[in-house]
C-alpha cells in the first residue's frame, strides 16, 4: 500500500502551549481518512503543520517520501497539497470565477485550467450560476463549496478539509460530504478530513483517529470506530451510560 502522508512523533507549539504532543498517523493513496476530536483537541494545529502555515519544533512529515516538514505553503502547493481551511477564507470581493482562477496560481496551462473551471461548476452547478457574484454574497454553503472548488484547481494530489460542515445545514452537511467521497471516487484525490460530525465524517472517511489534548488516543477503520461504544458515547451520545460522567472519564481513560 503506498502512503501518500505520513506523520510520526510530530510536536507542535502555539508559542508557549504545545498543541501536538508526538502525534503519528498515515495516510494511504486514494483514501479517506478522518480527524477527530473536540475543540482545542489540536486537529487545526495538525493541518495547519502538515500544509506549512506552522513549523514542527519536533517530528517528521513526509509526503509520498519526501521530508516536507518546515516547507513553506507555497511549495507543497506546488508538490500537491491542497489546504482548504477552517472558516472556508474565500476572497469576499472576488467573483467566484475569480476566486477558482486563484486556485491555480501556481499553473500556466490555461486550456487545463479553463477545464478544471468547468469540472468544478460540474461538481458545483451552483458556483456556475453565481461565476460572476462576489464570494463574499454567497450564503455559507456555497462558501464552502467555493473553497473545495478552488483546493480542486490545483490538481491536489492529497487535500486537507479543515472542518466542511462547520455552521452547515444537516441537509448542506450531506451534499457536501456526498460530493468529498465522489471527489475521491472520481478524480482519485487523497483527503485528510478534520471534522467534529463524527457520525458523517466515519460514514464518508476509509479510517479514523481520534485525537485529544494533542495525542493520537483512539484509531482505527472508520466501520470499527462507528461501532465503538467510546465513540458512540463521546461522539455520538448513544450510551446507555451517558448520565455517568465518571464512568464516562474512566473508560475514556482505557484508550490512552
């Protein structure tokens, strides 16, 4: 199986705090795998070092083999990491289209780039009926269809999804995630999805894990975890025991 990411003992700081305490997970080609946790678990600080906003002070990051660690976001762009943040951060007085054309800053193909414009508003049909709206007027959902759209321009081979269902609809939720997993289906992008929707991140991702106060405690396949009664409790509230707190606190501390 070859791995297209892979982290190990990563350490990351927000000046004094350390937000990733000896991280490691990987990620295989051409799947789906998934981050979870609560807010301030680290999940953030983790995409924001993989796709070089932050700097490890320890750890390694190697994608498809190559030490990236430290690189700057402008260069894994150009090797194929694609950064689709939390927030969405489209430019808001940009028009849609020229919001895609900004996704492919780093191309000079612009017959490929006019198509990938067009397998977009495919994916998207309804950024193709606002090309000419300023990103800003868009509602909330297709904000974040934008901002897929304009990771997909250019050509990502791994894709970060910082939070996509982040102030969504249940029923945005859904098309949103249907159209991540016919991305991956389709054109093949590997993904690294952060997501606090537990439920729709397992049903979409190939493997999971679960990460708390900076350390990897829990992973595993997304139907594995799905089926974990810590998972239900914490992340789904379906135990029985849920009025426990203290037996909550102890079967979480099991997973370390």
């Amino acid at each position: 199986m070859t791995i297209t990411l892979e982290v190990r003992n990563l350490e990351a700081f927000y000046g004094p705090v350390m937000a990733l305490r000896g991280v490691s997970l990987s990620v295989p080609e051409g799947k789906i795998v998934t981050i979870l946790g609560s807010n301030g678990a680290g999940k953030t600080t983790l995409m924001k070092t993989v796709s070089g906003s932050l700097a490890p002070r320890k750890g390694t990051v190697t994608f498809h083999g190559e030490q990236i660690g430290g690189s700057e976001p402008d260069v894994l762009v150009r090797k194929g990491i694609a950064h689709v943040p939390e927030g969405r951060e489209v430019f808001p007085f940009l028009t849609v289209a020229e919001n895609l054309a900004m996704g492919a800053y780093t191309r000079r193909d612009r017959d490929g780039v006019a198509a990938d414009i067009e397998m977009v508003y495919d994916y998207f049909p309804v950024l193709r009926e606002r090309r000419s709206q300023p990103a800003g007027t868009l509602s909330g959902g297709q904000q974040q269809m934008l901002a897929i759209g304009r990771g997909l321009m250019s050509r990502p081979r791994l894709m970060l999804l910082d939070e996509p269902s982040l102030g969504l609809s249940p029923l945005l939720v859904k098309e949103i995630f249907a159209i991540i997993r016919r991305l991956n289906q389709e054109q093949g992008v590997t993904m690294l999805l952060v997501e606090q929707n537990a439920r729709v991140a397992l049903q979409t991702a190939d493997h999971g894990y679960v990460l708390e106060t900076g350390r990897i405690v829990m992973d595993g396949s997304a139907d594995k975890l799905l089926a974990s009664e810590d998972i239900r409790e914490f992340y789904l509230g379906q135990s029985a025991d849920s009025d426990r707190p203290e037996k909550r606190w102890k079967r979480k501390k099991t997973w370390r």
